[in-house]
C-alpha cells in the first residue's frame, strides 16, 4: 500500500513527461539537451550553496518555522544565481525557437524535482506514515514547472536586443517578482495563515498570471521575429 | 557543440555508477519516524503449567478503539479506564494485541474506577490471553490518538446515511498502524525465588538458669512470614507493606530482647520471601520442604497478606484474622485473637479485628492464603490481612495510594500486631503499652522498610536480617528443569510506534483523482498551441502589421 502511494505521488509528476513529449521535444531529440540543463542547474546550486555557505550565517530561520523577513530577502538575493544560471543554459544549449525554452525550463525543472524532493518521497511517501505532504509537495512541482518555463522565456526575453523598449522594464519587474517570491509570496502566506491545500493553490495562481504575462510578451516578439 | 557533446559523454558514461550509489543509498534511507511511546509489556510468568502474559512479542498492526475492533487483526488501543472486564474478556482471546494507557493519576480517579482497575489486573492475572497486553503511561499524543480512532468509529456509526457520504467517511477516516517493537520473550533459566529466614534467640544471659538447658531450642516457636511483591500487571514496584510491618516488628522485638531483662518464653522466627500470591506461596512451600524438621514445637505461624490495601477502595477499617479452621477456645489462635481485639480497641480508633473462617481447597491448585500451606502441614497457623476476601483484587494491585495514609496506616496496624504479639509472648496485659517511649514505633522507623525492592535488591533485607537476628539464611526455589513449578521471561524494553495511515481504498480513490487531473493537464498541453494562437491575436491588434506565420508550424509539429 504504501509503495503504491509512493506510486501515486510519483504519477502526480507526469506531467514532466507530458510536457516533453508532447511539446515536440522528444521528436527533435532534446533528451540530452535537458539532461545538460539539469547539470547546469546542479553547478548552479552548489555555487548558490557555496555563498550561502560562506556570506550568510546560518540562523535558524526556516527550521523555527518563523518567517524572517530579512533573512529570506538575503536568501533570495542568492537566487538571482538561478537567473544566471537559466542565461548560462540558454547561451550554452543550443535549440531553436519555442523548444529552447521549454527544454531549459523542463530540464531545469525536471533536475529541481529529482535532486530536492526524490529522496523525501522515496523515503517519506514509501513509509508506514501517512501525510499530506508528498501529494502536496508533488502538486507543487507541476507549479513549479509552469514557473521554470516561465523564468525561462523572460530570460530570454531579457536578453534580446529587439525587444520593446516600453516592455523591458516589465520583464525586469516581472523576473525581480519570480526572484523575489520568496519573500513577498512566501511572507504573505505566512501572515494570513492560509493551509497549505490553498497554499498550493495560490502559488498556482501566481504562476499562472506571470505564465500568462510572459506568454503575451512572448507571442508578440516571436511573431515579429517569425519563429 | 562539441562541449556539449562531451558533456553528454560523461554523463553517458557515469550514469549507471551514480546510479548504483545513489540507489544503495535510498535502500538504506529508513522511512521518516512515526510518533514513538514508551509501553510496558504486561510481566510474564509460568506457574504450574499455566502461563500469563501472552508470549506473542510484538505487535504490527492496525489500531483500532475498542467499539470497532472484530478481528484478531486488530490491535485495541484504548484507556485502562474505559476498559470492561466483559471487554477484556473478549479481547484477550479474539484481539490481536491489546495496548492500555495508564490513567495520569490514579488518586484523581474515583473509587468505582479504581476498583474496576484493579479487578481488570486481577483478571489479567488469573486467565491466560492470548493477546500480547501492553501498557503505555499516560501521553497527551496517545491520548489524541485514542480520541481520534474512538471519534472516527462512533461518527462512522452514527451518520452511514447514504452511500456517498459513508464512501467519503471511509476515504477520509484516518487510520493507525500501531508497532510495538521485536525482541524475543526467553525464558529466564536463572528463575528463582529468594527466601530469607532468621531467628530471634532469646538472650542466653537474661534467661532463668533452669530455663538454659537445651540451649533455649526447646521453646516453642512463634513463626512470622510475609511476601514482598516483586511486580504486578507489569514490572514495577508495587507497595510492600507486610515486609516493611515484618521488619519493623524484627527490628522492634531484636531491641526489646536486648534492653529489658524480660526473656520470652518463645523464639521468634521471620521468614520473607518473593513469591507471593501470584506465585502460588512458592517461597514457604520450598522452605517448608527443606526445613521441616526445623519447625518443630509451633506455637502458631503469623502471615502477613496485604496489611494495608495499597489502593484504598472504601473506608473499610478493618484488620482480619483468616483461619483454615474455627479456633478452639484456649488454643493459641484464640488467645492471640483475643489479644489482637484487645489491643485494637486500645491504641486505635475504630480498627475492627474479625475472624474469617475459609477451608482449604485442597482440589485448587492455587492456594488462598499463605497459612494454608502451613495448615497443610497441621501447624497452627492464621493470616493477618486488610482484606476479607482472599479473592480481593487489591492483593494484586501495583497501583499505589498517597504514601502518607498508606504509611499511617501501617502504622497503626503494626503498633497493634506488636503490641498483641508482645503480651502474647510475656504474658502481660495487652493494655500495659510495650511500644510507648524507648520503644515506640515511628514513622521514621517504618519509612526506609517501604524502599525494600526484593530481597536480592542491595542486600538490604540481608543486612537488616543480620543485624537483628541469628541463623540468618537465604535459600534459593529454582525451577525444576523439566517440569517448572514456575518460570519468569526476560524482557527487554519496547517501543510502540504509532503510525498515521489510509487505507487502502484511499489510495485507490487518490489514483482516480489523479487520474483525472493528469487527464486535464494532458488535454491542457494538447490545446495549448490553440490557447497560444488565441494569444498571439491578442497580441497582433495591438501592435499592428506583424506577421504570424507561427501557429500553423507549431501545429504541424503537434500532428507528426
């Protein structure tokens, strides 16, 4: 039973297979091109580590469970290291069009899931006990998915030189909010204590609207440059 | 291009190895701990062939409260207060474990409870179960988890209306998995039973010149034995009140011998051990064995059987003389008796001593009282207990009371045995008060006598016996290799896991759920190039005269 809900929580993730193969990857071949994400990401958190490590002091702020405000902004400041990162995938994998992007935010996605939540669910959903939290914490994965592709895009829309000169500050705004999530949405949460059922939900939302966003800006460029 | 190549290379290359580590690594990795309580296992013991205590050493499975539990796969978890002798007897042959938390306090609870308490541990210790038992003390977690599997069972009776509504009952009910840790149950090959045995000689130089001849061992005897309760429904110290009354009346007559000038006519004999009624009196029955020819000239045996209820019941204030037969006039049963009224009358208030009459029942393999064993053997004997009943579940009780009535008490009880004892023995009047000034008992006396664990506890009892009396020897009743009188069981500390689980049509239920929803999202990515062209013509009025030659593409490479 309980290697059947470790099964479940498993199955939750499909949607990772989903968006390769349906999104055309598979057909260009772009397996190892994702891989090679996931190892971009992998360099990337182990020098966000490494800062972490050596700059921050370790308080006790996410073990407490109490919300520190600061410490998460610092925190976050670490992770514009994942922005580079995303520029590091972006400018070093080659691809074309829409499935460049969609192989960076899978891989990356897909290496965040493995690496951050495998050995929980292999360990944890496979047990005697029984919890929420790894049916949650999958669901959050496919949140996370739409988030990365996201990222992805307004990377490269970052980077490109004929973009809209009124739509830039925008997609800055919007990849300080994506960076920053942490701290506002996190803290949020936090103060209207909300369950994490709704928890889920709203991040779900956010991600949403920003997808949304990024996929307006998105289509206007791609079709004035014609991919 | 190239780089990209080789990297690729490497992982090709490293995959299967990191693999392999990785996956010996999730082998090891023990699934997340569960909520853990200490429990204690009920104590294990043979007696003559019977055994108590299930032998079953550990539990893995579900919990359920003790309304809807109906098959041995069960394991009830529930309060030793809610619990029903009716219950238990169904449970201890048809669960498959039985997990009882402890109340906080027993002096919170009133005197029904209590009294139900300690008949349930009487039960428990006078039929054989099947199920393990196992005590868990007082949790606040335990005591949720027991609320929880109580709630989910009474509102799942209460409200099976619809089909629907039990359905989703039943997906969300949560369920436990209780564990209760391995280990096995051996038996203990080194199983005994201490006795200890000592003698008050009467001192040489105080006694009449035409009394010393034999050596004083023609006096007659005067034995006094007690028990100490070494455990109970599980291993703990129950409150030992006959072998803290034994001690002190040692310590007492060892100290009158030996500063007043009187000499007894009697010796005085103490004989403690550690079997009690749960082990069937086995201490005196081996020391009667190997002693026989030593009790010789009894004046009578005095057993001490549960002086005070360490759990007190009711306001019963009595103290009671149990007899095999009706005592004669003049015989010394009759004369003591009427010594112990006396002195009752005298130094307390409102104790009542009664004679209690009960034959032997020779066809019982367990015995009632001590002084049957000694009746038995045609010794003039009589126990002196608080109880009336032999079959008084307070005889076994581990639960104690507040230590200052249960200490005022035996005081009181003791000053009464000595004193009786005292003009017995020097043929004075029970109202002349031996035990007042010099020699009065006190609290302080009788206090230390509480902490006496066993008799192999410290050498405690050994040290006491030889301080205040002679011949002191301590014999051992082991267990016959083939056919055992008794055994005990080594056991080893256990844990009980308590797990949150569903069951398994939950699973099923979460598998269509999400059945469903990856349903959805495969159709959201189907239509996604269709949603992406919509956008794309959002996007085309406002910036006007762009061209869009990309949806059709992206749609043909959606057909391929």
């Amino acid at each position: 039973m309980t290697l059947y809900h470790f099964g479940n929580c498993v199955a939750l993730l499909t949607p990772y297979y989903f968006t390769y193969k349906y999104s055309g990857l598979s057909e260009y071949g772009a397996f190892w091109k994702c891989v090679q994400a996931g190892g971009i990401y992998i360099f990337t958190q182990l020098c966000k580590m490494l800062v972490l490590a050596t700059f921050f002091y370790s308080d006790s702020s996410s073990s407490s469970g109490e919300f520190n405000f600061f410490a998460e902004i610092f925190r976050c400041s670490v992770d514009i290291a994942d922005l580079l990162g995303f520029a590091l995938i972006l400018s070093r994998i080659p691809g074309k069009g829409h499935s460049k992007l969609i192989t960076a935010g899978l891989g990356w996605a897909t290496a965040e899931v493995i690496l951050s939540r495998g050995i929980m669910l292999w360990v944890g959903a496979r047990g005697t006990e029984f919890s929420w939290i790894y049916i949650l914490k999958c669901l959050e994965s496919n949140v996370l998915l739409v988030q990365h592709i996201t990222t992805a895009t307004l990377i490269w829309l970052f980077t490109r030189h004929d973009l809209n000169k009124a739509l830039k500050p925008l997609v800055s705004l919007m990849l300080a909010v994506t960076v920053f999530k942490g701290v506002w949405l996190e803290g949020m949460l936090h103060i209207l204590a909300i369950g994490p059922w709704l928890t889920v939900a709203v991040k779900a939302l956010v991600a949403a609207v920003i997808g949304f966003c990024t996929l307006h800006i998105y289509s206007g460029l791609a079709q004035q440059i014609g991919i | 291009m190239n780089e990209a190549d080789s990297f690729a290379e490497i992982f090709r290359g490293g995959l299967p190895h990191c693999l392999l580590i990785v996956l010996s690594m999730l082998l090891i990795c023990s699934p997340v701990m569960p909520s853990e309580f200490e429990v204690i296992s009920m104590s294990k013991f043979d007696l003559n062939g019977q055994h108590f205590g299930s032998r079953v050493p550990s539990i893995s499975l579900e919990a359920r409260s003790l309304y809807s539990w109906n098959t041995s796969r069960h394991c009830v978890l529930t309060r030793l207060t809610d619990l029903s002798i009716h219950d238990f007897d169904k449970l201890r042959q048809n669960a498959g474990g039985i997990i009882l938390m402890l109340p906080s306090n027993m002096l919170d609870l009133d005197v029904e409870a209590r009294e139900l308490i300690t008949i349930l541990e009487q039960s428990m210790l006078t039929y054989t179960a099947v199920a393990p038992i196992f005590f868990a003390p007082y949790n606040k977690d335990l005591e949720k988890i027991i609320d929880d599997i109580t709630y989910t069972t009474t509102d799942n009776v209460a409200q099976n209306q619809t089909a629907l509504s039990q359905l989703i009952v039943t997906v969300s009910a949560n369920r436990y998995h209780v564990n209760v840790g391995g280990g096995s149950i051996v038996a203990n090959k080194n199983s005994k039973v201490p006795i200890i045995h000592g003698e008050l000689i009467p001192n040489q130089l105080a006694l009449k010149p035409s009394e010393t001849v034999g050596d004083g061992q023609k006096l007659p005897v005067i034995l006094i034995t007690a028990n100490l309760k070494t455990f109970g429904i599980y291993n703990d110290y129950p409150a030992n009140a006959d072998a803290a009354v034994l001690l002190v009346l040692m310590e007492l007559f060892s100290k009158m011998h030996y500063t007043t000038s009187m000499a007894p006519k009697y010796r005085l004999r103490f004989l403690l051990s550690d079997a009690g009624v749960l082990l069937n009196f086995q201490g005196s029955k081996k020391w009667l064995e190997i002693d026989d020819n030593a009790l010789q000239n009894v004046e009578f045996v005095l057993c001490l059987d549960t002086i005070t209820e360490s759990l007190s019941l009711g306001a019963d204030n009595a103290l009671y003389m149990h007899v095999s037969k009706p005592p004669k006039e003049k015989t010394s049963i009759s004369n003591f008796f009427k010594l112990l009224k006396a002195a009752a009358e005298k130094y307390t208030n409102g104790l009542t001593v009664e004679g209690v009459h009960k034959k032997i029942n020779l066809a019982d393999t367990k015995l009632a009282w001590e002084h049957e064993r000694f009746s038995i053997k045609r010794y003039p004997s009589f126990t002196l207990s608080s109880v009336k009943s032999p079959r008084s579940p307070i005889r076994t009780t581990i639960f104690k009371n507040d230590e200052r009535l249960f200490v005022e008490h035996t005081l009181n009880t003791s000053r009464v045995i000595a004193e009786a004892l005292a003009s017995y023995m020097y043929k004075v009047d029970p109202i002349s008060s031996v035990f007042d000034g010099q020699l009065a008992i006190k609290e302080e006396n009788l206090l230390p006598y509480f902490g006496v664990k066993s008799i192999l506890h410290n050498n405690d009892v050994k040290d006491a016996f030889e301080k205040y009396l002679n011949n002191v020897k301590i014999i051992y009743d082991k267990p016959d290799g083939r056919d055992p009188e008794f055994m005990f069981y080594n056991e080893n500390d256990v844990k009980l896991n308590v797990y949150r689980v569903k069951p398994a049509i939950f699973d099923l239920f979460l598998t269509m759920v999400i059945g469903v929803y990856l349903l959805a999202v495969f159709l959201a990515i189907q239509y996604f190039p269709r949603f992406y062209d919509e956008v794309s013509k959002l996007t085309k009025e406002e910036p006007a005269g762009q061209q869009n030659g990309h949806s059709s593409e992206r749609l043909r490479m959606k057909s391929h």
